[in-house]
C-alpha cells in the first residue's frame, strides 16, 4: 500500500527487555480507515504493539511512522501533538469517579485548555447518552462506561482509536454495543481502528483484518470472513445456542 494510504505503517520493529523479545521484526501497515483486529495469547505482544502505535514506546530495532512521522523522532511537545490524534479505548474505561459524564468526555479538550460544549453535546447523544450527562461513571453500567469512553475517545476527532480489550470486562449485550459504536465510528467519521482482543468472537464482528501474534512475531494478517450472521444481533438465547453448541 501507498505510504500515505497508511495510517500507521511498522517496518521490521522490534522492542526487547533485557533477553525478552515483546515484538521481534514486526512489519505491518495499517490503511487509513479499516477496522484491524489484533488477537494472541497471553504475552504475545499485543499491548506492546498498541504502546508503539499510541507513541508510549520505541522500538529498540526497525522503525515506527505514525500519522507519516516517526516518534522516535519526536521532541515531548510533538509526542504530545500526536498523541491527541489518538484516541485510547481500555477494558477498565479509565473514567474518573469524581467527575460528571459530560465532564470526562470534555476531559481531553480541557487539557488541552480548549472548550467545546456543542461536540460533547453531540457526542453524548451520539452514544446514546445524552441523558446521562450529569451522571456520574458510578451510576452507570459497564457498557454505559465504556460508551462513554468513546465519546471521549472522539472529542479530539482522532483519526485512530486504539482499543484495548474494550469489552473484556462486558456482557454480550454490552459487547455488542460497544463492537457496533466502533464499527459505527469508522463509519461516520472514517476512524481508523485498532481492536486488540483476546475474543475471537469481537474481531469477526466488526475487523476488517486481523493480525495473530505469537510470543511477539507477527504470524499471520489476513482479511476476516464475513459470516452471514454478521452485522445481525444474536437473541441472548440464539448467543447462548452458538456458543454452547445446541
Ligand atoms: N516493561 C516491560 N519490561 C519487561 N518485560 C516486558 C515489559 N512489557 C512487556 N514485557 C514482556 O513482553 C512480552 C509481551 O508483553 P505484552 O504485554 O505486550 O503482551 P500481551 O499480548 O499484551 O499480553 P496480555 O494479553 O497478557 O496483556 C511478555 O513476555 C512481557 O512479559
């Protein structure tokens, strides 16, 4: 793929501590606008990746771009620069206790010393919770939280969202909420997403691609089947069927 069609492009990377290899020669691009499913066991490597996308880490071998820019290369302010290009999604939501819904969604803006009280508006309504605005996170569910930690997520209008096991700790019913608020975001606003999980069952819901690691090489990257059940909502008991076999 054409560099600039890349969102984020990884040439031969490596990131070791001491003798163990997280990721060892990783090459990968990740094309603007596909929803990428990275998936492995324990230890793979996968938030090791998402520290490298998300600009926390630097490879110790190869090269990382992101955005067409290379961190390592990057002084504190410019990190910071990009890293409001994007959007982190993580299993716990990451709210903060003490403030409103509508003031964690307005969180990033605020740190930035910027305001934009029409955006948060919008994009409370945008996942379904604009009546939750004055709540705080303790008061809602799980899928609720993570709903909102999206809308958080967006209110920089990043053209990346990197999501880590976001529905590890959601019921099905959430899960499938928060799958189709991802897959609606590539949508309507043409966000790019990185969806690291251990459920299989996330990434062929809503990936377009999914990557295997395997104690940190990237084994395989190959486009997801598209079921014909996908894109539909299972009945708790036709989920319950599925999974269980009956
Ligand atoms: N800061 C670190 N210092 C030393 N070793 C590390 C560090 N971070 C990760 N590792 C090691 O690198 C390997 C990959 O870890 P990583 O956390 O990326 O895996 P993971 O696939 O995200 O696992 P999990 O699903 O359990 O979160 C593991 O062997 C881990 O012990």
């Amino acid at each position: 793929m054409p560099e600039e069609d890349a969102i984020a492009v990884l040439e031969h990377v490596s990131v070791r501590y001491g003798s163990v290899a997280a990721l060892d020669d990783v090459s990968l691009e990740i094309a603007r606008g596909e929803i990428l499913g990275v998936v492995g066991e324990s230890g793979a490597g996968k938030s090791t990746l998402l520290n490298l996308l998300d600009a926390a880490t630097h490879p110790t071998g190869g090269r990382v771009r992101i955005h067409g820019a290379d961190p390592a290369r990057m002084g504190g302010g410019e990190i910071r620069r990009l890293r409001r290009r994007i959007g982190m999604v993580f299993q716990s939501f990451n709210l903060l206790a003490n403030r409103t819904v509508r003031q964690n969604v307005a969180l990033p803006l605020k740190l930035q010393r910027a305001q934009d009280p029409a955006l948060v508006a919008e994009l409370l309504d945008y996942v379904g919770l604009a009546d939750r605005a004055a709540h705080y996170p303790a008061q809602l569910s799980g899928g609720q939280q993570q709903r909102v930690a999206i809308a958080r997520a967006l209110v920089t209008r990043p053209g990346l969202i990197l999501a880590d096991e976001p529905t590890s700790s959601l019921d099905t019913r959430a899960t499938e909420d928060v799958l189709e608020l991802l897959a609606s975001t590539r949508r309507d606003f043409g966000t790019t997403v990185v969806l690291v999980t251990h459920e299989l069952d996330s990434v062929a819901a809503i990936a377009d691609r999914a990557a295997v690691l395997e104690a940190g090489a990237l084994r395989s990257v190959f486009p997801v089947a598209r079921s014909a059940a996908r894109g539909e909502r299972d009945s708790y008991l036709a989920h319950a069927q599925r999974v269980l076999g009956a």
